[in-house]
C-alpha cells in the first residue's frame, strides 16, 4: 500500500514539474466567442535550441471527431515570419471572424464549420523565432534561418510528443504552406532518418502534406511568367518573344540582354495591377481595408490578439511581446533576398529531400490553388516531373457536390506516393479561397491512407 501511495506521489510531482516547465494550457473560453470553446484547444510553449534559449509557442486543436485514432498534424506558417494563430483563425482552424458584426475594438468569433480539426489533431506553432509569441531569451537565439526552423520545429515536435504520449502512435504527418515548401521535407526525412538509426521514441510519421509550395527558389518564382501566360494575363505574342529573348530565365536577367529586360517591362505592365496571391481579388489599399478587400483579417488579428485579456485566455507569458504582430516582416523573404541580422535563407532548394523522401514508406499531398500567381501551381508540376515517378493516375478532375472542385495526378514508387491537387479559382492560401474543397481534398487524402490498410 505505502510503496503504492509513494509511487502515487512522486507521479503527482512529476506532473507538476513537467506542467510547470512547459506551461501547458487547456483554454476553455476565448474573448470574442459566446459560452465554451467546443473544442479542446492547448496552448503552451516548449523550449528548444541550446539550453533551450529558444521558447517556442504553440496552438494545438484536439480532433473533434476521435483524437485518439485520427492524424496528428505539424502544421508550419509561411512567410517565413508569420504566427500560428493566422492560420488557426483565418484558413484552417477552429475559428474564424465573424467579419459582419466585428469592428476593430469589437471583434466576433465564430466556428469554422471546414476547419482541419473536424477530422485531425492540428498543432499550430509560431517559428521561426521571433515570431508571433515565440521569443529567444537571448541575442544569439534570437537569429534563425532555414536550417534552424527545420531543427527547431524538429526538437519541438519531439519534445511536444513526449510531454503528450497520448499522440505517439497517431499517424504523423509534417504539413504547412508556402515558404514552408523548404522546411517541410527536411523535417519528415530527419524523423525518417532518426527512426530508422532506431531513436526513441520511433514517431509514427506517414508523410507530408504541402499547401502552394515554395520549393525551389529559381523554378519557382521563374514559373510566374509561364503561369501569367497560362492565365491570360500576357498575350501569346508576349509570352513567345519573352520566352524567346530571356531563354527561359526570367528572374536572373543579365542586364546586357535588354532584349529581354524590354520583354519583361511588357510583362510587369500587364500584370503589375494583379494580387498575386489570387489573380481574381482586387489589390488592397492598406489604408483603407474594408471596402476594396474581401476581408480585413490583418487588421482583426492584430487587434484582438493584442488585448490582454485574449493573452491572459491563451495563457501567454506576461511582459515578453510588447506588441504582437501576425506576421515578422523583418524575417518574410521575397525573391533574392539577402540574409539579414536575423535570419539566413539559406535552404535553395528543397527537391534533395523530396528525391530522398522517395525511398522510404512515405505519402506525399501538395494542393495548389490554379489562380494563384505566388508560387504557381507550373512551378510545383516542373518539380514533380523532375523526379521521374511513374504515373499512377493521370491528370483528372476531382470533384465536390458533383462540382469539378480541381485536377488530380497522382505518382507511386514503391511505397511511395505523391498526390498533386489542384483547386479550381483558388488562390495562394487555398483553403481561404475555397474551405470546402480544400478541406474535402485533404480530408479524403488523409483517410485513404490512415484507414485502409490497418483495421
Ligand atoms: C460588440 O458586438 C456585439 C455583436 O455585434 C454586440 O452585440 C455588442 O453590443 C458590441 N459591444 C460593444 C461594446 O460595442
Ligand atoms: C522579429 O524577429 C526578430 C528575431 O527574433 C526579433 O528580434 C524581433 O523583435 C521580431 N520583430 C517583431 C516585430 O516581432
Ligand atoms: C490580395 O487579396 C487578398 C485577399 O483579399 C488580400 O488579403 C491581399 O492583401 C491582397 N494582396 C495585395 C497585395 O493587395
Ligand atoms: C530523370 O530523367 C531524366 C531524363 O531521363 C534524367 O536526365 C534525370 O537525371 C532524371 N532525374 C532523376 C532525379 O532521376
């Protein structure tokens, strides 16, 4: 009986040390939402990097239908410089603004009836450092780049899982959108290359799932022109004679050939009055949101996020961001961008990983809106081809409510598979563009996979 009770109590000190040095949070009401949360929202933060100077904060949504059984997904921000929450409340996650009757010092939630939680445990997580409420408790932690975002959310992922074993042995997918094309990869193939020198505990990863990808800095942004000519944005007269003059090399330009710098004035003017994050959407005018953009999410996030009683809800650490911002624009990359004090891009390319991400039992899904100028759905199609997989199934459309919702090809080899979808009308963050087919796809996708082969 004593020894029984003793054991009892030292589990019970355990638990109060581990739940103080992570500073876990089940949050049940959030400012803005009527009454309890209907779902299992945990927020906390895991130290990671040396001495774990780094504290990295995360939003995790338990699945609403069987958490126990259903995928658990990492799902990384763009940017890179952009928090967590941006997505969990304006593409994929539980709630969203009731743009109608919010007002900047008002603000509604509502549920998000596609959210990814109806069928996934999410975890949402603020990387690179910096970043949303993550912070580094020193100088020198405070600067990242590519190959510490991929070590970080690694380290992160691990550590989350071991405070949280319960999650151990749902399939695990590494997911995330644009920037995070680079990241993703790497982080599936370490935990691939990690279970297999036999590491424990071995993490139950099954594949990646990746939104408008930003997988290779040249192909990608150089695959805009032929995108804007597929689009018709440029004339085929244009589009030849730029093709032509610049040999297929539109964004590293020598500045002798002004054949081609005149050929992609043409270009610019054509499309210099375009979103580019979907061709359809008007450009917005910063100063005054409302009218001309669809939504004026920034705007919302960044004031609700900043009232301290939605801090004090999520359980934020008091007096570390002053100011909370959705995105870091200091650490955001745009074409040839150079390193800066704070962050070094320094991962080019991500096709390595997917070319070693073939010979191992992974399941591969990049969804990509076909109205979105960004990164381009012709980028992502040139970088597939280019790992010579066989065709499983040819260019198709897919379909939801008997509505052609996009176009699906799918490749295998071995037990390898990759899926590229794409959605129709959608833009860059698809899922903000069209929730209901960017959930139907990811949701048919995950559960082909997840429930076929086992029970
Ligand atoms: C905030 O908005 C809600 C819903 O639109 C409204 O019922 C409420 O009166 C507003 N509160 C304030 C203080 O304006
Ligand atoms: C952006 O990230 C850097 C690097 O961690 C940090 O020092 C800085 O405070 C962040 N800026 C904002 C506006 O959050
Ligand atoms: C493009 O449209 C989206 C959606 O309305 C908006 O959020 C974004 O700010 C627009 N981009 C620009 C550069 O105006
Ligand atoms: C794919 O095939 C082409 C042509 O056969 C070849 O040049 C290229 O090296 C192959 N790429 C890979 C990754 O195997």
């Amino acid at each position: 009986m004593e020894s029984k009770h003793m054991t009892f109590s030292l589990f019970i000190i355990i638990l109060h040390f581990i739940t103080f040095s992570n500073s876990k949070t089940i949050v049940k009401n959030l400012p803005g939402f009527d009454g309890d949360l209907p779902f299992t929202l945990e927020t906390g933060y895991v130290g990671v990097g040396e001495d774990e100077q780094v504290q990295v904060f995360y939003y995790f949504v338990e699945s609403e239908r069987n958490p126990s059984d259903d995928p658990l997904l990492l799902y990384l921000t763009g940017g890179p410089g952009t928090s967590g929450l941006y997505p969990f409340l304006y593409q994929i996650g539980p709630l969203s603004f009731n743009f109608e009757s919010s007002w900047k010092n008002n603000i509604t939630l509502e549920l998000n009836p596609n959210s990814w939680s109806k069928v996934a445990n999410v975890i949402f997580i603020d990387l690179p450092v910096g970043v949303g409420f993550s912070y580094a408790k020193t100088w020198e932690a405070s600067r990242s780049s590519d190959s510490i975002v991929t070590l970080h959310s690694y380290e992160f992922l691990r550590k989350w899982l071991v405070e949280n074993p319960r999650f151990l042995s749902n399939p695990l997918y590494i997911s995330g959108i644009s920037y995070m094309g680079i990241i993703v990869p790497n982080v599936a193939l370490k935990i691939y290359n990690d279970n297999e020198r036999g590491n424990q505990p071995q993490l139950n990863i099954k594949g990646c799932l990746i939104v408008a990808p930003l997988t290779d800095k040249f192909i990608d942004f150089n695959s805009r022109i032929e995108a804007a000519h597929r689009l018709a944005l440029i004339s085929d007269d244009i589009y030849h004679a730029t093709k032509e003059t610049c040999h297929d090399n539109y964004i590293h330009n020598d500045p002798e050939n002004t054949l081609c710098s005149n050929n992609l004035e043409g270009v610019d003017e054509c499309t210099d009055g375009i979103n580019f994050s979907n061709i359809l959407e008007p450009l917005c005018d910063e100063t005054n949101m409302k009218p001309t953009c669809r939504e004026a999410a920034n705007i919302f996030v960044d004031a609700w996020v900043n009232n301290k009683d939605v801090q004090k809800a999520l359980d934020v650490r008091e007096g570390i961001i002053e100011t909370w911002r959705y995105t870091n624009a200091s650490i955001r990359y745009y074409l040839d961008k150079e390193d800066t004090i704070y962050y070094s891009y320094d991962v080019f390319s991500s096709i390595a990983d997917h070319q070693q991400l073939l010979t191992k039992n992974c399941q591969v899904l990049i969804i990509c809106g076909d109205h979105d100028l960004t990164f381009p759905y012709v980028g992502t199609e040139k970088w597939i081809t280019s790992l010579n997989l066989s065709i499983e199934s040819q260019w198709e459309p897919w379909f939801v409510r008997k509505q052609v919702a996009g176009y699906q090809m799918a490749y295998a080899q071995s037990q390898y598979s990759l899926k590229f979808a794409t959605v129709k009308g959608a833009g860059h963050s698809v899922a903000l563009y069209k929730p209901e087919e960017a959930f139907v796809m990811m949701d048919r996708w995950l559960a082909s996979h997840t429930y076929s082969s086992d029970s």
